[in-house]
C-alpha cells in the first residue's frame, strides 16, 4: 500500500516514537511509506534525523506548525493537499491534534480511500480550562466525520471521546502504542556500569521519571514531597530523564530545598539510551497530568521496575494495579508520595511488582504487535491487494 502519515512535529516524545515506529515496520513490510511533518525546535530534541536514515520518505513542511495561526494554518491545508495529490495513498494516517485536524480534512477533500487518525492523547484534559477544552471538543467532532478509522492507544480514548459525542462507536478501534522491548530486556550497557555513570552507589533507591521538563507533567508533584521522602530515605534519588524548557526553574526549586544532591538530571537524550537508564532504576514514577497511554509505564515494568501513575487516561491499562504498581487516584499527591514510601522501603515487593510487570508488558507493547493491529485497520478499509503490496487477502 501507500501510506502516509502526517505529524506535527517529531520532537523527542511518545507520540513521535510511536509514529517512527510505525512507519519503519510498515517499511519493512514492503510498503510505500511517506511521513510528513513540521519543523522539530525546541529543546526537546528531534527526531528528524532517524526519520531520514530509516529509507522511507520524509517531508519537513514549514508551514505545520503547533501553534494556532489561521493563514499559516490554511496554507498548511493547501500543502497538504498537495502533497497527498502527488503521492495518491491508499492511506493516509494522521497523528496529534493539529496535524490530525488540518490532515483529515487534506486527506477527506483529496477522497483518500482510507483515512485513519490516531489519539495518542486527547487534547482536552481536566487540566486544560473549560474554554479551551470546548474549542478542542468541537474541533475534534468535526474532524472525526473526516475519517473512517480512530485508533487509540488505550481503550479509555475511545470512551472518552464517545462520552464528547466525538466520533462513533464503530469508528475506534485500539492498537497498543508500541516499542521494541528487548533492549528493556537485555540493556545494551550493565546496570551497574549505568548507576557508576549517574553517580549511583548500590544501596541508593534510584526514582526515575522518563518525561519532558514540560507543563503539565507533574515533576511539580514529586518536588513538593521530595524533603519528606528524602528525610525518611537518605538512600533515595530521583533521576529525571529528559530536558525542556522548566529545567531551570525546577532545578532552583531543589536548590531551595537543599536537595541539589538528591536529584540527578540526565538531559536530553536519545531514544536509543532511554533503556539503559531505566534499568539503572529502581522505581519509575510518572505523575504527568495529561496522556494518552504513557509509554514511561510499560518501559519501566519491561525494565523490572514498579510503576506509579495517576490514574488518568489510558494509564491503568499499562500495570495491573497492586501487581505491578499503583494508578493512584488523579493528583492526590500525598498517596502518590505514600506508594513511592511504600517501594522504598521494600526491596522484596519492588522485586516482585518489577517481574510481574515485565511479563505483563513484553507481548502487549511491542512493535510487532502494533505494526500487525495497525496492518489490521488498513486492512479493514482497504481490503483488496495492490499489485506489489505485501498485504494478503
């Protein structure tokens, strides 16, 4: 088949890694493969570079931008259209809010046969004002009748935006973000060299959080509770892995606390190193404020490491509560803070969680399981071979 896929950007982030992901299986498998995306600045990093070693085609069109800006928004139309003219897929595959809105509605005025979106997550949020979470909703209702599939990567999507009247039943369909897991499994470099090189000694509890240094994350969260957890576990360390723009301001808030000492920043770093360092951990704590399934989860549990999130989106869905982790109730900081107490103190039950989540996740997460549901979806719409596709009936 052809497909394209359209994103707003491909910075360093779930949504971009699931997409590459996607799109280098679907090469693999023998089909014509197109991504189109917009510019990737910031300090988040950016993955155009793997993108463009991968073989399949890349776009970087400048006028895909996540800001809202009408004409420049209206223009981007106009590309995309053309761009989907040229290529004349039998698919075309839309990923976040503002490449999903301005792709469906290219795709749906160039007849593309099959149209499918992905929520990787929804754009209105209980931490998002009611203003803004309405102009969302709206925008979504009507860029769901411009498509024919929406997959999800939880099935909490799809019951969220059906309550919103986004959509209808028959259109969802979930499809598991995916990742290739054996590096989790079997990191590239030792644990214990990793721990050497963050400045880890054996008996430190490392708490790790795998996230931009972004809003909405909830790195707030952990700051907060931070002086108690580490009064009561002078062991205890947290490693952040991940950079952007409220680093500075965080790391001024642990300097405040006379905590500099505790908290170990990795940076910016390639997806490639991100198993490794959490195979250096001992707890992965995610208190992020908007998702759609976050990867951090099953990365962690693949790396023997208990989990702890809110309770939001399609998080639950990564962990089997009390076996694998905790999803605590939305933003009740106090008993998120008293599950990572519960771990530290317990060498034992974080060893059992760990390898109760490793073998939770290694099937449902990985790339081969995604790329084949997502094969499944195109299927479903497209549903005769093309001449040289590697499809079959």
């Amino acid at each position: 088949m052809r497909i394209v896929h359209i994103i707003t950007r491909l910075i360093v982030g779930g949504a971009q890694e699931n997409t590459l992901l996607s799109c280098e299986g679907q090469h693999a498998a023998g089909h014509d493969v197109t991504l189109i995306t917009g510019p990737s600045v910031g300090p988040e990093g950016s993955l155009v570079e793997r993108a463009n070693a991968a073989g399949y085609e890349v776009v970087v069109e400048p006028t895909l931008v996540r800001a809202l800006r009408p004409v420049t928004d209206w223009r981007a139309v106009g590309r995309l259209r053309s761009l989907i003219r040229e290529r004349k897929p039998d698919v075309v595959h839309t990923h976040s809010s503002k490449a999903g809105i301005l792709g469906r509605y290219a795709a749906h005025k160039e007849n593309v046969p099959a149209i499918v979106h992905t929520i990787h997550g929804l754009a209105f949020t209980a931490s998002t004002s009611k203003f803004v979470n309405t102009g969302y909703v709206h925008a979504e209702r009507r860029a769901a009748r411009w498509c024919h599939k929406i997959v999800c990567v939880a099935d909490a999507m799809a019951k969220q935006s059906l309550a919103r009247n986004i959509g209808q039943p028959d259109q969802y369909v979930t499809v598991h973000s995916g990742m290739d897991v054996e590096p989790f499994l079997d990191p590239p470099v030792p644990r214990a060299d990793v721990r050497q090189q963050l400045g880890l000694a054996d008996d430190h509890v490392a708490v790790g959080t795998i996230a931009r240094l972004f809003d909405l994350k909830g790195h707030e969260d952990l700051i907060a509770h931070a002086p108690r957890l580490c009064e009561q576990f002078p062991n205890l360390r947290f490693v952040w892995i991940g950079d952007g723009s409220l680093r500075g301001s965080f790391e001024r808030q642990i300097a405040g606390a006379e905590l500099t000492d505790r908290f170990i920043f990795t940076g910016l770093v390639p997806p490639s190193e991100i198993p490794q360092l959490v195979n250096a951990l001992d707890i992965v704590a995610h208190p992020s404020r908007r998702e759609g399934l976050a990867r951090a989860l099953p990365q962690g549990a693949l790396a023997g490491c208990p989990v702890v999130t809110y309770d939001i989106d399609g998080n639950a869905e990564a962990l089997i509560e009390g076996e694998t982790g905790w999803a605590v109730a939305p933003f009740d900081t106090s008993v998120f803070a008293d599950r990572i107490v519960e771990l530290a103190g317990d060498a034992p039950l974080r060893r059992r969680m760990g390898e109760a989540g490793r073998a939770f996740c290694r099937e449902t997460f990985s790339t081969q399981a995604m790329v084949d549901g997502l094969e499944d979806v195109y299927r479903s719409l497209v549903p005769t071979p093309l001449p040289g596709s590697a499809m079959v009936s």
